[in-house]
C-alpha cells in the first residue's frame, strides 16, 4: 500500500479507520484476482467437462431447501436378487460390409479316418477379421464416337458433316475432376478437417499429382454451381417454427482496406422443419447487429440466440419471440464454481446448478416419454415453471449480497439480464432450454479452423459457407456426406427448374436415394 503522507489525517482514529478500509478494498481486490488466477489454472488444466455434483468434487444438495432430520442409522438386511450380466466382447462387424471368403482346410489325406471312412464336415468355425483396401484413382475415359460420310464427304448435308454424341454434362465443364472426386476432396476438407496441402501429399503417395491450389479452385466453381441451392434453403429455413443462430470468427487474409489480422465472422442459422432441418452457414465481415438483422428478415417465429448484445434488437420485432440458452447460464455458474477451487462445502454456485440440473431432467423425462407439442409444454408449466420462479426469488435476493464484478456476481446479474428470455422455452414445443442445436451446427466449423487457420479471400470464405451449409445440412438428415455429395454431383448439372432443384437439397432426400456403387454416369 501507498499512501501519500502529506493528505494522511493527524487524528488517530482516523486514520485508523482508513487503513482498515483500504485493507478491506485490497483484500476484496485480492479474492477477484485469485478467483480468476483459479478459474485460469482450471480451463487450462482442468476438466472440461461442465458435469457437476461428484464428478466436480463438490457436495450434492437435497432436492428441497430444508434439511433432513438426523436419526440414528439402523442396520438394514437388503436381498438383491439374482441377475444376469451381459458378456462384455467386440461388436460384430456391420453386416452392410461387403465379405471376402477364405477357406482355410486341411489336407485331403487328412479327411480319412483311422477306421478307413471318409470324414463328413460337421460344421465350420468362422472368425472375421477387418481389412481395408487403399483408395484408388483411376481415369474414366469418355469416348464419344465421331460419324462422317465417306460417300458424298458431306456435300449432300445440311447440317453438320461430322456427327457426335454432345460432351456430357458435368459440375465443372472441361475440368478433369469427376463428381466422385470432387466429392471426395470437398469431405474431407468439410467433413475431416483435412486442409489442401494435406490433401495434396496423400494423392502424391497415391500417384497423382493434383495441387492444392487446383481444388480451391475446384471448391470455388462447385459451391459457385451450388448457390442456387442456397436460396431456397433460406426459405426453407424460414418457413420453420424455430431458428438457432450463432456466430464465431474467422481470419480472412486478403480483404479489401482491412489489416489480415482483422476478425471476420461466420454466422450459423438452423431452422426449417424440426424433423428435416436446414442449416445455413454466412461469412461476414463483422459481427454487428446489421448482420443478424439481414438474416432474420421477414422471418415470423422463434428465435433462440446466446446473450450477445447483436440480437438484444429481437426483443422489439412484433413477430419474434427471442429466447434465451440455459447452456450459457450454467457455463457461467460452473466458471464460478471453478473460481472456488477445491472444496467440499457446498456453496450458492451448487445451489444455482441445481436449479438448472432439475430443469434438465424435466426435459429427459419428457423425451423418455416420447412427449410432444401440448404434452410437453403441460409437462413444462407444472414442473418447471414452480422451479424457475423459486430459482427468480434466489437470484433476486442472491444479487444483493454478491460482488458485483466476481465470478458469482456475473453469472447471477447475467441470469436475472436473460431471464423473461429464459422463460420462452416454455411456450414453445420446438425449443430446448439451450441454444446447443446451433453451437453443435458450428462446432464442425471451429474444429477445421484449428487445422487451416484462416481463409485466404473473401470469395474462398463465401464457398466456404456453401459447402459447410450443404455438407451440414446432410448430416442433419442422416445423409453420409460424401454420398450426398456425389449424387448432388451428378444430378445438379441437369436440374433447370425449381422443381428439380427442390428435390436434391438434402431435406428431400433419403439415404437409398443415394445410390453410387459402381456408378460412373455423368462423371
């Protein structure tokens, strides 16, 4: 501590009492910062995980706030009866994979027995082992047959002297990538986080030579091919009851009169039919308001978004109802659990954690149950909504006695900020507590950041956005991504009305629609 002498007071007392407060301010002072030095060592070292209760090392509170009366323990004789326990081995192989038999006998000399009869085969013992075969490139060659007349040499013709078959229609015109290919490179880029240059090296290991630069530039005309798909997966999107949005950075490097250090946005959108959903990815420059407002236009429903201040504009749009994420809520009680340290009191974190673990478990039951549109939202309002009220009263009485600026002060403060957006889940059967359908949508984009970094152009980040929002929107609809891809492939090239495109997004597409083995056609 220092002080400046001059301006300290003569009187005793006084300054007695200023130095007791100035040491009550560096103490508080203190515990903020040892509270953030804990929660630091916990991200970095710690687990991940936001399960509470045993697995954080902290004491599980009782249900209802009053305490069980003590009573003396008496010994119990408890039976358990008998029970069978399942055999613990490896899963057999899937049946879908194709087999490849191999006999292993023995000797014909062997077949005899001593009597002098022959053997007779009484059964057989089949093990299976798994077995991969490389990938292989080959060439598929397209032959198109040329006709002339030799007779009059085409003197007698009106039309063309030399006939032939057109070239056929492909993703890419005069481009040596077939919708396999194509397919392949653009999932593992996608799909497996797989970047250009890593993609490079293995086709080199498989003998062929393709640069990196030669499928971004691939990447670049298939999403450019694909944009009108874009267009009416918004509407799809917007004709549903729901949309979850989200957002993270990106660095874009060449972008016009921006340093490449600046951070770029891609924003997520989840929506539609809540059995067939859509999900569409958006690069941006920015992550201001603008942009969500661009996105949500016209949109009539529900929309369930983070805390962030971009979307505080939905709370005045007549035809939206914002609602809150419980994950968000619970992330912050959990920082501020870590902030404790190792303890085994219970302390306000556990009891707010326990609010939201009942609310929880009010959702499992109800998916145990199969419950939907009105059953659920009864199941809702007479179980959850008595425990988010007492959960209000807590937080309301809570707010007063806590440090504004700890841990445990800004999760609570942030709860109370978000609560009348808490509360619209309530009222909707489509919706969950959390916004986890739109951070799950995103996550696939955050893991292949980690491999390529950044991308290198405006345009290379929107293509980038068109694949991530098919490839997505496919595994949302149980398609595998790369079939999905080479079947869109292969049709899109001959889809010229609305209709026709309608039916390759993913949403209207089945799995045994997607039939490709020993398919070359429209390559």
């Amino acid at each position: 501590m220092n002080f400046d002498t001059a301006n300290l007071p003569d009187d005793p007392a006084e300054l007695k009492r200023l130095l007791v407060e100035t040491q009550r301010r560096y103490e508080r002072e203190t515990e903020l910062l040892r509270e953030q030095v804990r929660l630091l060592y916990a991200k970095l070292f710690g687990k991940k995980s936001e399960k509470g209760g045993a697995e954080a090392g902290v004491m599980q509170l009782p249900l209802f706030d009053m305490p069980e009366p003590e009573v003396e323990p008496v010994a119990e004789v408890v039976e358990v009866p008998e029970h069978t326990r399942a055999k613990r081995g490896r899963k057999p192989l899937p049946a879908n994979l194709p087999r490849v038999e191999i006999v292993h006998d023995i000797p014909e000399d062997d077949k005899v027995c001593n009597c002098g009869a022959e053997l007779d085969r009484i059964g057989e013992d089949i093990s299976e082992k798994l077995d991969i075969v490389p990938a292989i490139i080959r060439v598929v060659r397209h032959i198109r047959p040329k006709y002339a007349c030799k007779a009059c040499e085409g003197l007698e013709s009106e039309g063309p002297v030399v006939k032939i078959a057109p070239p056929p229609k492909q993703i890419i015109s005069k481009g040596i990538a077939t919708a396999g290919l194509l397919a392949h490179i653009l999932t593992a880029k996608f799909c497996d986080a797989l970047p250009f240059y890593r993609q490079e090296r293995q086709f080199s290991r498989l003998g062929a030579e393709i640069p990196r630069a030669t499928m971004a530039n691939w990447a670049m005309k298939a999403a450019g091919a694909c944009t009108p798909l874009l267009e009416l997966l918004w509407r799809e999107i917007h004709s549903g009851p729901l949309i979850n949005i989200d957002e993270t950075s990106v660095q874009v490097l060449a972008e016009p009169g921006r340093s490449p250090t600046t951070k770029s946005y891609m924003w997520i959108c989840r929506g539609g039919d809540p059995h067939h959903p859509g999900l569409i990815y958006h690069y941006a420059p920015s992550r201001s308001a603008k942009i969500a407002r661009e996105l949500l236009a016209g949109y009539r429903g529900a929309v369930q978004s983070d805390g962030y201040a971009g979307y505080d504009f939905l709370d005045t749009q007549p035809n939206i109802a914002h609602a809150g994420c419980w994950a968000h809520v619970r992330r912050k009680f959990v920082d501020a659990q870590k902030g404790r340290g190792k303890t085994k009191k219970a302390g306000s974190t556990d009891v707010a954690l326990n609010y939201i673990r009942q609310i929880y478990a009010i959702e499992k039951e109800a998916a145990k149950q199969g419950l939907a549109d009105e059953d659920l939202l009864a199941l809702r309002r007479k179980k959850a909504r008595p425990i988010l009220e007492d959960f209000f009263l807590w937080l309301s009485k809570k707010s007063s006695q806590v440090t504004p600026k700890s841990l445990l002060g800004s999760a609570v403060n942030y709860t109370l900020n978000q609560w009348k957006r808490l509360l619209v889940y309530l009222d909707i059967p489509e919706m969950t507590p959390d916004n986890n359908a739109a951070e799950n949508a995103i996550r696939p984009f955050v893991v292949g950041r980690k491999n390529w970094l950044f991308a290198g152009t405006q345009e290379g980040a929107k293509a980038s956005a068109v694949i991530y929002s098919l490839v997505e929107t496919a595994k949302a609809n149980n398609l595998e991504p790369y079939n999905y891809l080479r079947y869109l492939f292969e049709k899109l090239p001959f889809a010229e009305s609305r209709s026709e495109l309608l039916k390759l997004l993913p949403m209207n597409l089945k799995a045994d629609d997607l039939r490709i083995a020993g398919n070359v056609s429209g390559v």
